[in-house]
C-alpha cells in the first residue's frame, strides 16, 4: 500500500499488481526490494559467455510458464497462450478463464530504509510515535470544527478542514478501481471487462477489484471512505471551473477564451416562429426541463404554492422564456447553459455542454433584421439569463474587475434604457426589479457598484408594485386573497430594497477612498452611517404595515404564501442592513468607539436572533430553495454575532441551503462565514471583506 500524506489526512492508494511486467521486477518484488536504477557492476567473464553462446544459436531454456497469462493457468502452473476474452487452455479443459486484476499490499517503509540510509521518519506525525505525541499535545491549538463526521462529507475541501481539526493519520480516503471505471479513459476498459466472465478467484485471497471495495464500503471505521467515483484533487471551484474575467485562463478551450457579448444578434419575436427556428432538438430536453423545474423559479420571485410545487401556470414565467426561445435561439442556448451549468455541479453533464451553449448564446452568425430586434424580448431575457450565469461561476482572485457578469449587467442597462424610451415601461418589471436586487447584493458583497439600480432609480423607471411580482393569472398579478394586502407588503419591501442599495453606494464609496483615511476621516464617516441608520429606522417605522401588529419574525406566518414571502425577505433584508451598517462600511469601523456601546451591542444581536429564528423555519419546509435571500441575512448574522453558538448555528442554516443553490455560490459563502469566525475566534477584529479578498472566496451573490 502507497501511502500519500496531503494536510492531515491519507489518501491510501491500492496500486494494481501489472501482469505484464517482466520476470526481474516481478522477482524483485517477491524479494520485497527495489530493482536497481543501474547494475551494480560490470557484467563478468562468465555472463558475457553465456551470451555469446545464446548468440551462436543455442536456443536458451524455456520456461512453461505464463507471466502474464491468465489466472486460471497461472494457478496451474501451465503455459497460457494469453488469447482474450478465453485463452486456448480454458476453452480446452473447459474452465473459467480468470483475467481479474490482482491486488498486491506492499509495505516498503522498512525495506527503503534498510536500503538508503538518507531516508527516515523522524519527525513524521504518522510513522512517528514522539511526533504522535506532541501533535495531540498541541491538539488545542487546532481550528474549531463545525463539520459532520467525516464519512458523511462530500469533497475533498471539506475533508481537509475536517483533518486539519485531527491528529494526522486519522482519516483516510480510500480509492479503487471501482473509483475510475465512469472516467472516459477508461471506458473501453470497462467494456471490454463487461464481456469478460467474472469469476471469483480462489488461487488468491483477496479476490477481485469488486469484492475488495465491498468489504471496505462495509467498514464500520467511519473515518475511512471508499471513493465510489474518483474525485479530481482541485475542487471544481478553483480548477475545472473557468473564473470570471478568465476567459483567457488555461483550462478553458481555446475557441471559448475570447467571447464577445457584443455579438451581432439575430431575429426577434416580430418574426413568427415556426419560420425562422424550429423546435428545441431533443437533446436539449433534458436542459429545458430542468430549467422549468428547478431554474426558473429561483430568479423570479415570489410563487405560490402551486407554482413552487408543480410549475408556472400558463401566460407567467414558464411562458415569458420558453416561447421566446422558440423565437430567438440564442435565448435557448441560454436557458440550456445556465441549466447545464447547475447540473455539471452534481456531474450530472459535463461542464464542455455549458460552455458550448454559452458560446452559442454570444456568437450568432446574422446581423439584426432592424433597429428592434436589437431591443427584443429574447435579447433582454438572453442577457439575463448570461448574467445570472456569470455570477454563478466562482470568481477568480485575479479578476482584476474584468468580469463578464458586470459587462452583461452594462448591456441590460443600455437595452433597459432604449426599450424605455421604445416603449414607455418595461414590459417584464419583476425580471427587471429582480436585476437591481442583484447589482444591489453584489455592491453589498464588494463586488459592484450598483450602476444599474441608481440608473434606473434616476430616470425612474422602477416597475410599479404590480409589475414587481410575476403574474399568478391573464387577470393579473394579485389573487383574490392578496388583493387587499399585498400592495402594503410590497410598498415596505421597495422602501427596504431602496435603502439597502443606498447603504451599498455609500460603503462602496467608503471603501475606494480607505486608503486615504485618517481619524478626521473615519469620524467623517461615522457620522454619515449614523444618519444613514436613522434614515433606516425611520422609514421602517413608517412604513410597516398596521395590521401585521408589532414587528416580530413571526408577524408574517398568517400571511398568504407569496405575501409572506416578501414581508419575510423584506424583514431581514432591513435586519442585514442594520447590522452591515454598523460593522461593514468601512475597514476601521468595528475599532471605533461609539456612544452607547452596550445597547447597540444588544441591539444587534436581538436582529440576528430574528434573522436565524426566520431562517431556521425555512429548514423545515419542502421548498429550501426558494428561499436564496436568506443567505446575506444570515451571513451578516453570523459574522456579526459574539456569540460562538449562535456562529455555528449560522453556518449550519447555510450549509443546509447549498443544495438549492444553481452555482456554488452558497457554499463559498458558507466557506467565508467559517474563515471569519476561525479569525473572530483569536479575538481579532475582522473586516469579512478583506479576509474574501485575500482567501479568494469572494462573491457576487450569496444565493445563487
């Protein structure tokens, strides 16, 4: 067995004894040695007569053994004529014909060390017992580990954190053939062994590939893990993913480095359908499914129950992208990579199928037909849905501010701003309130400058209230029993949206001037934040809604679903704002001292009870993923919270939302949240946003 010690925890890989090696390494093995890089010295009188007299014609002596024959004859001591899938012998004597690989455990720690005296364990935290001892001496000055047992991890990432809490050695990940057999490398391999028989081997007693990771799947060691599929060694966060403003990175294929989103587009939803594109191909049903299923409702919010559970009812979302598909191919291609993107996350496709209808979202080969098809619903809905992408993918640390999601945000912006002036409004407002909440979390996230909203706050163009949500009906967007008291809910919402935005223009303003702070400087600052947060409070107070009785996170349980949905992501959006106010503005802000220190400490923490009381509901229920505007609200919680329980509860609600996320997005949040509560825990005072910048986990949206 080899051995391989990464950061605290070993990767024992079961190395494949080869039959075709030949008989000196074969003997070398059995002596338990190392064949020798170079003979020890020159060949003697005597060989060099042997060897002329196998050159003189004497036949050398045979032997009627076979090396590299199968098991069966191998077993026997009889020479195989190695003839695949049955050799002669077999086929002759009518016997099973044994080609299974054989597994061979090796030690070679002693016998390397007997052989070269430069090698040794000293100091090792495995081989080593002195080692041993002093690491589990030194075992409180670990990280704290808030992860699950280890066998129920998932990656490798997670594996390492949970080891580095441990003394090395403890845990071990376990790969077999088994582990291999779904790469495409080795699917001829695989094929070829599914002709062959399979025969249980009784000349050996560890038996074939199979029965070997069987009995280790049993193992009841839960820090030991067969792979069941052979996990790369980067996580696909950092590696096989392409980062943004990356286009140009390695692992990216060549034709896919330079894609311009400036691409001339092509016809639009003047031209009728059946002339210009024809159905979705079949290939990419299974795209265009999964984006109804599991895609679509997580950009457009709110739904109802129904609409959460069983799809968008005809004439809403469902309608506003498929049909226009049907019109603009390039919007297919869109919907098909952001759905293949998610999938590629559980390697359920391949990440190839994303990019490929990602460049084919961008590269179309006609030029519009007239000066509106550049103003269509397909191109608006295909830049939505690359922006949404973009932000899905990880961004790199050295994106240097060239990122294709900001460029996809600068197109909506100009095609929002003509098709105002075209037409008056936006007709789809709910897809057009849904992008100034993301430039508003990425702003928050340190990652935008929310351009788009103070754009469209400027010419004001915001969406009305009705236009806000998708429609539940040809009848409009409110139900029966929301008619009355929906609009109210809605109003606190837009006030509390608007108001996050203008706390993220402020602390983005903030920021680009820290470098030149000074004392005079971040009093200067201080005092606007205290303006800013009365400005909060004050607009909150006035505009809650009477009949929902005193401000609680419960006040919106007797809510109808959609209705309680906005109040609820309206709350702790306000709760996220306070507290990103008081500690997220600026880099020196939590070392300043202020006036009634004790009661704003108190004050804090009560939001970030509210914040994870809500959340921990959302747990509960059958649709997690819904809920995405969660997770900045409980990130701000547990970042801000000092109260070490109430820390880990906070990464715990996160980890349980990653499933629902399209990206990984979630999960390097939740990776963030525990690197700033690892800082906390010194008794450091951390600015979050630094620590982002420097570990790479940056973000553009904490939910998608």
């Amino acid at each position: 067995m080899t051995s391989v010690i990464h950061q605290g925890f070993s990767r024992d890989l079961f190395m494949m004894q080869d039959r075709g090696v030949d008989s000196g390494s074969s003997e070398a093995s059995r002596r338990g040695g190392l064949q020798p890089l170079a003979p020890r010295s020159p060949p003697s009188s005597s060989s060099r007569g042997r060897s002329s007299a196998s050159a003189s014609g004497r036949p050398p002596r045979l032997s009627h053994r076979s090396r590299a024959g199968c098991w069966t004859c191998r077993g026997r001591k009889v020479k195989c004529d190695e003839q695949h899938p049955r050799c002669g012998p077999c086929s002759r004597l009518n016997r099973d014909c044994d080609w299974d690989h054989r597994w061979n455990f090796n030690d070679a720690t002693s016998t390397t060390q007997d052989r070269y005296s430069n090698v040794t364990t000293a100091g090792s935290a495995v081989w080593d017992p002195n080692a041993q001892r002093q690491q589990t001496a030194s075992s409180s000055t670990r990280p704290w580990d808030d992860l699950p047992a280890f066998a129920a991890l998932t990656s490798d990432e997670e594996r390492e954190r949970k080891a580095e809490t441990q003394r090395p050695g403890t845990f071990a990940v376990v790969a077999t053939p088994d582990s291999f057999s779904n790469l495409p490398e080795y699917a001829s391999a695989a094929q070829s062994s599914a002709r062959r028989p399979s025969v249980q081997s009784t000349q050996s007693s560890l038996g074939s590939p199979a029965s070997t990771s069987a009995r280790l799947q049993h193992q009841p060691d839960p820090n030991t893990v067969v792979l069941d599929r052979f996990e790369e060694t980067s996580p696909p966060t950092t590696a096989s993913l392409p980062t943004r403003g990356g286009p140009s990175k390695p692992d990216i294929p060549e034709g896919m480095r330079n894609l311009s989103i400036a691409t001339p587009l092509q016809v639009t939803s003047s031209i009728p359908a059946a002339s210009t594109y024809n159905r979705i191909p079949n290939s990419d049903d299974h795209l265009t499914a999964h984006f109804r299923q599991s895609i679509v409702r997580r950009l457009t919010q709110p739904l109802m129950q129904g609409q959460a559970r069983h799809g968008l009812v005809p004439g809403a979302t469902e309608d506003v992208f498929e049909l226009e598909a049907t019109r603009y191919r390039p919007l297919h291609h869109a919907i098909c990579a952001l759905s293949a993107l998610n999938l590629s996350y559980g390697g359920r496709v391949s990440l190839e199928e994303a990019l490929q209808h990602y460049q084919s979202a961008l590269s179309v080969s006609s030029s519009p037909a007239t000066a509106d098809d550049m103003l269509s619903d397909g191109v608006f809905l295909r830049h939505f849905l690359l922006f949404v992408y973009d932000i899905c993918v990880p961004m790199g640390a050295d994106h240097g501010g060239d990122v294709m999601w900001a460029q996809h945000l600068n197109h909506l912006r100009s095609i929002t701003l003509q098709r105002h002036q075209r037409l008056g409004r936006e007709q789809h407002g709910y897809i057009l309130w849904s992008i100034c909440e993301l430039d508003m979390y990425a702003c928050l996230l340190g990652s935008g400058n929310c351009d788009f909203a103070s754009t469209i706050i400027q010419k004001g163009m915001l969406p009305s209230l009705e236009a806000q949500i998708p429609a539940v009906s040809s009848g409009g967007p409110y139900s029966r029993e929301e008619m009355h008291i929906f609009p109210s809910i809605q109003r606190l919402n837009e006030v509390v949206v608007l108001n996050a935005i203008k706390v993220a223009q402020h602390a983005q303003q903030f920021r680009t001037a820290a470098s030149n702070t000074s004392p005079g400087t971040n009093a200067r600052f201080q005092a606007s934040v205290s303006h800013l947060q009365e400005e909060l409070l004050t607009a909150w107070h006035q505009t809650f809604p009477p009949f929902l009785g005193a401000e609680s996170p419960q006040a919106g349980y007797t809510l109808p679903d959609r209705v309680r949905y906005v109040y609820e992501h309206a709350f702790m959006l306000h709760q996220a704002s306070m507290l990103y106010l008081r500690t997220s503005m600026f880099v020196a802000q939590r070392s300043i001292p202020i006036a009634n220190q004790a009661d704003v400490n108190a004050d804090s923490e009560r939001r970030c009870m509210g914040i994870l009381a809500l959340a921990s509901g959302y747990l509960e229920g059958e649709i997690v993923m819904e809920h995405r505007h969660a997770i900045f609200p409980i990130f701000m919680a547990g970042v801000v919270t000092m109260q070490s329980d109430v820390k880990i509860q906070a990464i715990n609600i996160v980890r349980s939302m990653e499933r629902g996320a399209i990206g990984q997005n979630t999960s390097r949040t939740r990776q963030l949240l525990v690197a700033v509560c690892e800082e906390q825990s010194s008794g450091r005072i951390v600015d979050w946003l630094t620590v982002a910048r420097e570990r790479g986990l940056s973000v553009v949206n904490c939910g998608l």
